[in-house]
C-alpha cells in the first residue's frame, strides 16, 4: 500500500512538469567561427570529409572547429550557395544564385550554357550522377558532363505517354542510372532515356509539392512535402504517410528542408520548432519544448559518415549536435538535484539511482525524467557519496555526514540504518556480505545483520579514498597513509615502490591482466604489478603528456578492459593502449567529473557524474573511436607566386606563406596543432597552433620542409608532409656575377703584383741575412730540443722517484726477454719483490720517508744487479726483477737480491729502520705468455707474504728436488 501511494505521488509529480526528459550537448556556430552569412542554404559532406556550407553570403569549409569563407581569389564570386555536390571524379559543384561552379584543383570555374551561367533553382535541385551533374534550371532538368575543351549541358528530354510534361519541381534524386525528381505535385521515376514513371494518388501520394527525397540503407524511398512524410518500402506499392508527433508538424518548409539518414539508417528530419527522428514504429521530437537545447530555425541537415550531426539554421548559423547518438545528460531541467553528481547505481530491481549534493533520484524509465528519492520521513536523501548493492536486493549507502542508508528492496522506503564519525567516501561489500565503509578517519566494517560499525583497528586513521575487491575476493584500501590489502583476515600494508613523490594515494583500479594502477592526491597516475610473494608493487609514472598533467578523480576498469580517468579535464579513455580524450567540446555535460562516479551499466553504456549532472555515454566505442588525421599543404606561395614542390625559386625578400588543412579533422587549435620542420629530417619539432606558417627571407639552397599535425586528444599524428625545393642565389651571386668577380680580382693582383716585384727584391737581401742567423739560432734549439727529447724518454721509461724502469718499462723489457727466451731455449727468472709492511712506514714516519726508502731501495737494486739483468718499480712498493740466464739453481744470487734490500737498515732523518721484503720467483717456461709467467711469480709472491714474509718463495720445487728442498730454501732468507 505504502509503494502504490508513493508511485501515484511520483506520477502525480511527473504530470505536473513539463515533459523534458534526456538533454543532449550543441554546439553553435555564427559569425565568430568564421561564417559570414547565418542562413545557411546547403550542408554537404565531400569524400575528404570536409564539410562545406553554403550562405546567403557564399561558400565556407570547415576546418579545425572554424569556417573559412571562399574567397573571389579561388574563382567563386557569388554570395547566395544553393546546392553543393560532388560528382565521381571528385569535383565539387556549387550552384549559387547567380550560376554553376565546378571546381578543378584548387579554383572553382563558371560552367555556361547557351552563352550565359547556368543558374539554378531554388530547393535540392542540384545531384551527381555518372561522370558529371544533373541540375533544375527554370524548371527543367539539365546534364552536365566533361566536353572538349569544358563541359557539355544537355536537357534531358521528358517522355510522359498520353500526358502533358509537368514542371520540375525542387527536390532531385539520383539513384544510378534513375533520377527521381518532384513534378508538379507528384513523384516521377526518371529512366536513362528520359521515359518518366509517375507516383501520385494511386500511389499514396498527396497533391502535394515536394521538397525532398531520399532513399534509405534499407531500401526504403522517402519523400517530404508540406504537409507530409510518407515512405515506400521495397515490395510496396502505395506510400506510407507518418504524421508529424504530438507537439510537432510538417507544415513550415524552405528551399533547405531536407531528409537526411543517421549512422543507424534512422531518418531526420526538420519539424515544426525542431527536428524529428523516425525509431522504426513512430517519429521522436527533438524540440526546445522537450527541454532539448536545439534551433527552432532548422534548416538543412547533414550526419557526416562518422556521426557528426549539423543542422543549418535560419538566421542562426550552424549547430552541431554533439556526439550524437553517444552521449545524453541530466541536470535540473530533467529533474536531476542540484550537482555536483556524486554517484549512480543499477539497482537489483532495475532501477537508475543517482545521489547528488543536494539529493538524490530515481530515473523514471517511461519518460526519461529523474524523480526525487527521499528518505521515509520525507526528508531529502543529501550527499550520497556512494551506492552498493547488498545480496538481498537492498541498496546501501554512504553519505557525507556519516550516515549509512538502506533502501529496502520491497516498499523502496530508504533509512538512515547506522553512522560513523567522519565522511563516507565509498561502501562495498564483500564476498561474504560485510559492508565496508571508507571514510576520511578510516575504515569500518559492518556485519550482516548488525546496526554498529566496527573501526579496522588493523588500519590507520587516515583519509581513506577510494577501495577496491579484486578477483580473488580480496579488499584493497588507498589512503593518505598508504596501500593496503586484507589477506587471511588481516590487513597488510603494501610496499609501493618506483620515482613516487609521495604514498598519499587517492584511486585505485585493478585490470583484467592483474595490472594495477594508482594515482596520488597530485598530479599523475602510476601503474605497476603486485609480487606477491614480497608483498611489494613497483610502479612507474605513466609517460602521457595529458595524463601527466592531471589529478584523477575517477579511475576504474570497465568490463572490457578499458581503463577509464576522469578529471577535471574531462574524460581519458586507455583502450588497447592508446590514450584518447573527451571533453566538453566533443559532447560531455562538463569536463570536471566527480570523485568516482563512474557506473558501468549491464547494457556496457557508462554514466558518469560531474559538477553539472549526469551523463551517460551509451557507446563509448563510438564516442571514444579515434579519427584518422590527415594533412595537406593546402596552398604555397611567395607574394602571388604559387610554389610547386620541386620549384626552383628566385631569391627574394618575400616571405614563404604555407597554409596547411586538416581535412575532415574535428577540433579546434586546442585540439589539433602542427609541427615542422626545415632541412633536419632528424632535428627538433617547432609546434605551433596556427595553420598558417611564414618562412622570412630563405638563402639561396636546397631546402625540404616537413610538416605533421597532431590531435593532442586523441595522442595522434597525421601523416608526415614533406616539400622539396630550392632558392636560386640572387643575380650577383650569379655564376657570371662570380666571373666578373674572379676577373676584376685577377687584374687588381697584377696591379699589385709589379708594386710587390720591387718591394721583394728590396727585402730579398734583408732576409737572406735574417735566414743565416735564424738558421744558427734553429740549429741550437735543435740541440736543445734532442737534449729534452731525450730527458723525456727517460721520463717515459723510468719512475722518477727510484730512477728504475716504470711500470710500462719493465714490462716491455720483459716481453723482450720472454721472447729472447722462447727463441734461444736459455732460461729466465722473473722476480717480485714487495717491501714488508711498507705501510707502516708510511703511516709512522710519513709518505716523505716511505719515498726515500723507495728511492734507496732502487739504488741498492740498481748497484747488485748484473749487465742483462733488469728491474723496475712494477706499483706501489712492489719491484720486479727480470733477470735473464739465471739458473733454477743460482740460490746465492737471489739471496744477494733479498740481502741487497733487507742486509743493511734505512737511516731516514733521525730513525733508523729495519727493512725486509717478501720475494716470488718464477722461471720461463716453454710456449708461456708474459701474463702467465707474472700470474706465477705474483703466487709465490703471494706465498712468501702469507707465509711469515721476509723470505723467497719460488713458483714450484727445484728440478729435481724435493719438497724439503723447497722448505729448506724458503727457510733459509727467514731471519
């Protein structure tokens, strides 16, 4: 009883407002975008997809959201545009008020008949068929195809057996081979030869004049008159009439009424205040009357083939319906509450619900109208922050106050159940029907059954934004302390790393592939993958120029996959990895969304909640498609001089003007800008918004310009534009202005020559007694420069502080000696020494006297060694020794080499000090490189350290010998 009272009150509302159900988004178009008359005669849509408009004042394009007026420069001169088409070979023709233009290339050109322009009348009187056009002119039907020399005009010569030809009428078909055309007050089928088949009474046709015709995608003929719109289907003999909808009629026309076919074969056409569009059973108004924001004034109507909706007005311009047949909103005018529009759900019982700031609403289906939804005492349900749908059919909600709601799902009464102390931002439940409810001081969870809201002790009291159930059934909370997750009954916090600024985390969503992207209360948006097993997600910063820029607000997955970011920008679509924006401009109610209301419905359309009220995106693919983006050098020249590619230009001091065109591109300079560059294929980009570029004063050369335009918002680039070409240097850089140039010069240097012959003869005694002293002089320095030459080699061979080989010496005496020794068979010793603990020395007595010892070291060294033996400072305090001839057996000569360093101390200032080193000892051995032969002696060097120090190691036993040999030769160097 309760829900019939409240459904009779809700209708008894609906009766009493006006009938204004979905509102949709326009867009006009008057003098400041460019069009410079407003009644608009013709619209029409070329292969390019460029759409031309025809005025009382002449003809304009459009492109990148402007229209461009044809100017008398491309060959059109006339103001009032009747009728625009292109025939097969993609010619546009235009007929205007004062005759008939066709263009070829870039100029448009009158075509004459009988010596004068061929004018056309007033109406759809202008059509393409075969190679050329067929016209209405003076009431008679008129075929213009490509003659010798220009084009042939023919009247077509009418057959009607037993009748008397009627007038032509205003509306003109054609249908391959077949013109269909209004004469009189009936419909006569044209064929090739002219033989006219009539439709009228009998057919279903009222006496009516005509003024349209078209032939649907489903076979259907429709034809408009005054009074009517009737259709013919296929198979049907007699038309069908479809009367005008309640508060709508056919009765007002013009020369532009027009039927025009949507994307989805539907028709529209103008009504009385409006437009309407035939669904199959019945026709449905578009008026302001139905609170849709359309023109009273409509004219002729044009849906380009990818969905772009345009209605030419009567003294009002052009309107473009924004994405049409994709997007519709709510706001107050359809009786949504006060936005901003926080959140919407699908009720399990069908229902649209919708919480807003200052109320919430129920969408009434039949009338498309929102209708309050109030709590059971009648007060307004305020700031539903968030909606969810609980097992049993209810729906729970979360509000800005903390108040937790019921709808129940019998009676539809709504009750505040129970509240927590600080916002609710989102509720959900789980798999196992607990109801979580997030708010700016944490997360409660309530029971199924209970009434009493239990804080997560587990978790912070942060600001909690946003939460998340994943595949696996698991709960995922973003707050301002950071991410975390519920894993066996407990919450875990989540190791977010990557270049993160901070771990104040606000949205959160989960893809289909187990990608998880987040965003910060800042600028960005991050994605990563979860380890598991380290209960770690590493995230990097997604590479967008636009997403970069922006603070989500809404960030979730759809069931696709699609990744969706609102903002206060609009609306970012991520779709098989690409980036694509929506905005305001392209049919959204407001750019500025609100924080996560974001609904996707069974049917896959997607609402989304704003700061202005609700939309709903019923074909995101479409709406979200992205456009190819093409470009053209529209027009190059220098002053009035046209400029080819490949041209060879005379220098000037004029410019380079190069206009650009985006043809068929949607937006504005906003949206779609340029870049080029000159004679750098791998150079920077300059960007710039205008279409139009000037190149000032070129220098004589070759020269290749490249041009591309980009969709900021669909993250697209067209086609690269490349033009070559070339400036000739001016005429006194001239090849001849050069010879002259060469010829005057050769005759000043003769000039100059025989005063110079004197003067050289003069000096020539004066410089050959210079040559002589400088000559003595260059011999000293000579002298000099060998002394010093040779003091450097020196330097480069041997360390300045020991006066031995360096480093770089005493290897290359060692290859010398190793490859000696590999040619003669005799045996060689390579020696490391390393000065024991020569580190305390330093340490104790300073680097000044670790340097002398060194220097004496080297000295003693020096003194001992034989005429081919040979020694340097290998690093540090190491020494290597390389000492040719010396037998395996020579003992007594290594240990005159152990006793020359360690036998006698070191006076260095006022110590004394007692030195010993550790010393390896390797012999040559067949076919071993240098390197080897270190690697070993370094080992028993390594030994002899290891092994007490101040002793002799040798690489291995004697030949021979045995192990105590080898113990008792170590042994003896020990003191």
């Amino acid at each position: 009883m309760i829900r019939a009272v409240r459904w009779a009150c809700a209708l008894a509302c609906l009766l009493t407002l006006p009938a204004v159900a979905q509102n949709y988004s326009f867009r006009a178009y008057a003098q400041a975008e460019g069009l410079q008359g407003l009644s608009v005669s013709t619209l029409y849509e070329d292969r390019q997809g460029v759409l031309w408009a025809g005025t009382e004042l002449g003809l304009h394009r459009y492109e990148r959201e402007r229209f461009h007026l044809v100017s008398d420069e491309a060959g059109i001169s006339s103001l009032y545009v009747r009728a625009i088409t292109e025939d097969s070979a993609g010619r546009l023709w235009v007929g205007t008020s004062n005759g008939l233009y066709v263009r070829r290339a870039t100029r448009f050109e009158s075509v004459q008949w009988q010596g004068r322009p061929l004018q056309l009348d007033n109406g759809n009187t202008l059509v393409a068929q075969e190679d050329g056009v067929v016209v209405v002119s003076h009431h008679q039907l008129l075929r213009i195809t490509p003659g010798e020399g220009g084009w042939q005009v023919r009247p077509i010569p009418l057959r009607w057996e037993g009748h008397a030809l009627p007038p032509v009428g205003e509306a003109l078909m054609a249908e391959g081979e077949l013109l269909w055309v209004a004469c009189g007050t009936q419909l006569c089928r044209v064929d090739i030869n002219g033989r006219i088949t009539p439709f009228g009474a009998a057919q279903g046709l009222p006496a009516e004049r005509l003024q349209a015709i078209l032939r649907a995608r489903d076979g259907t003929l429709w034809v408009r008159g005054g009074d009517h719109v009737l259709s013919l289907p296929p198979g049907r003999n007699r038309f069908i009439d479809h009367p005008a909808p309640s508060g709508g009629s056919f009765t007002m026309l013009s020369g532009a009424t027009n039927l025009a076919m949507d994307p989805r074969g539907r028709v529209v056409t103008r009504a009385n205040g409006g437009l309407v569009r035939w669904e199959g059973d019945h026709w449905r108004l578009f008026s302001r009357s139905q609170g849709v924001d359309i023109t009273p004034l409509v004219g002729p109507i044009l849906v380009q083939r990818d969905g772009r909706f345009w209605i030419g007005t009567r003294g009002l311009g052009v309107q473009r319906w924004l994405a049409y047949d994709r997007i519709e909103h709510w706001d107050e005018n359809q009786g949504l509450a006060a936005a901003p529009t926080w959140s919407i759900l699908r009720s399990p019982q069908g229902e649209l619900l919708v919480g807003g700031d200052a109320g919430s609403n129920v969408l009434d289906a039949p009338s498309r109208r929102m209708r309050p939804w109030n709590l059971a005492d009648g007060r307004p349900l305020q700031q539903t922050i968030s909606m969810a749908n609980a097992a049993d059919g209810a729906v729970w909600l979360g509000r800005s106050s903390g108040a937790i709601a019921r709808r129940d799902p019998l009676d539809g009464s709504t009750r505040d159940i129970a509240e927590v102390p600080a916002g609710v931002r989102v509720v959900l439940f789980d798999g196992e029907g607990v109801l979580w409810i997030v708010t700016g001081r944490g997360v409660y969870s309530l029971a199924p059954g209970s009434t009493h809201p239990v804080r997560e002790r587990e978790l912070p009291v942060s600001s909690f934004d946003d939460a998340h159930l994943d595949d696996a059934g698991r709960l995922w909370m973003v707050s301002s302390a950071g991410l975390y997750r519920r894993v066996d009954g407990h919450w875990r916090r989540v190791e977010v790393t990557g270049a993160l600024p901070s771990q104040d985390f606000s949205r959160m969503s989960i893809a289909p592939d187990g990608g998880i992207w987040l965003s910060l209360n800042d600028a960005g948006l991050w994605h990563g993958r979860m380890d598991e097993a380290r209960n770690r997600l590493t995230v990097e910063r997604v590479d967008d120029p636009l997403v970069s820029r922006i603070m989500p607000f809404i960030l979730r997955h759809d069931s696709r996959g699609w990744l969706w970011l609102g903002s206060s920008q609009g609306l970012d679509l991520l779709r098989d990895g690409h980036w694509i924006r929506v905005t305001q401009a392209e049919g959204l109610l407001w750019d500025d969304t609100s924080a996560n209301a974001f609904f996707e419905d069974r049917d896959g359309a997607v609402w989304i909640g704003s700061s202005r009220g609700l939309s709903r995106i019923f074909d995101p693919a479409a709406l979200f498609a992205p456009r190819p983006l093409k470009l053209e050098l529209s027009r190059i020249r220098r002053g009035e001089q046209p400029v080819l590619p490949g041209a060879s230009l005379l220098w000037s001091e004029q410019p380079l003007d190069i206009d650009l065109s985006t043809p068929g591109a949607a937006g504005g300079s906003d949206r779609i800008v340029f870049r080029y560059r000159i004679n750098d294929p791998t150079g920077p980009w300059i960007t710039t918004v205008q279409d139009h570029l000037v190149y000032p004063i070129l220098a004589p050369g070759h020269y290749e310009l490249e041009v591309q335009a980009e969709d900021l918002r669909q993250r697209q680039l067209s086609n690269p534009v490349r033009m070559a070409f070339e400036v000739l240097p001016p005429w006194w850089r001239s090849p001849l202005a050069i010879l002259f140039y060469v010829l005057l010069a050769f005759a000043a240097v003769l000039g100059l020559l025989r005063w110079r012959v004197s003067r050289l003869l003069a000096r020539e005694r004066e410089l050959e007694r210079l040559v002589d002293e400088r000559t003595q002089e260059l011999q000293r320095e000579k002298q000099e420069l060998e002394t010093a030459r040779a003091s450097l080699a020196i330097k480069a061979t041997h360390d300045e502080l020991t006066g031995l080989l360096n480093r770089a010496g005493i290897l290359e005496a060692m290859a010398v000696c190793v490859a000696q020794a590999r040619r003669d068979g005799e045996a060689l010793a390579v020696v490391l020494i390393d000065l024991d603990y020569f580190k305390q020395i330093n340490d104790v007595y300073g680097h000044l006297a670790g340097d002398a010892v060194l220097a004496r070291v080297g000295r003693r060294l020096d003194a001992c060694l034989r005429g081919s033996d040979q020694v340097g400072r290998y690093g540090g305090e190491e020494l290597l020794a390389v000492m040719p001839g010396l037998s395996p057996h020579a003992h007594g000569r290594l240990r005159t080499l152990h006793d020359a360093i360690c036998g006698t101390p070191y006076a260095v200032e006022d110590a004394v000090l007692e030195v010993t080193c550790s010393i390896g000892v390797a012999w040559y051995r067949e076919g071993e490189t240098v390197g080897q032969l270190l690697a070993r002696a370094d080992a028993a060097l390594y030994r002899a350290k290891h092994g007490g120090r101040n002793r002799i190691e040798i690489d291995e036993p004697l030949p021979g010998g045995s192990e105590t040999g080898l113990a008792d030769w170590t042994s003896a160097t020990t003191p």
